[in-house]
C-alpha cells in the first residue's frame, strides 16, 4: 500500500542562529484554512503565502487521518485573510 501524506504545518526561522532570533509556526486547521501562529497574533493566511516560506521545519500527517479541527468547535471561519485577530485568552 502506498503511504500519501499532508502538509499540516510550516515553522519558520529568522536569525542567524537556531539558539536565537524568531520563530513563527503556519497550521492547517482544515484542507482550505491556514493560520501563521506569530507569539500571541493568529491570522488566517493563504496556503500560497505559507509555500512560499523558507521553511525551518515541515510537519506532514499520514492522509487519512481526521483533521484537528474536527476534535473542536470552530467557533468563526476566516472571513478576511487580511483580518488579523490576537488569539483568545485562556
């Protein structure tokens, strides 16, 4: 049998070193939805933009596997990618 797997998330260095500088993390949250994951800031962005990343780190699911956002309630699409909203407090 043929293994097939996703892309389901990008992590993206910015520095000179791995022991310092700034990472930023990309999740798919659905087939179609992206997220960029920036310290507390989450916005939606397009799957293009997150190919276009010089990646650090590529995370891939085996296909077939339910998405995580089946295991939540979503409580609002994207409706903007342009939208930024900071994430939600705990």
């Amino acid at each position: 049998e043929e293994l097939r797997y996703q892309l389901f998330a990008v992590v993206k260095h910015s520095g000179f070193r791995p022991t310092s500088g700034h990472y930023v993390c990309y999740i798919r949250s659905s087939p179609n939805i992206w997220h960029k994951m920036n310290d507390s800031r989450v916005t939606c962005v397009e799957e293009e933009a997150v190919l276009y990343q010089e990646a650090y780190i590529l995370l891939y699911a085996k296909q077939g596997i339910p998405w995580f956002s089946t295991a939540i309630e979503v409580q609002k699409p994207c409706a903007d990618p342009g939208i930024s909203d900071s994430s939600p407090k705990s």
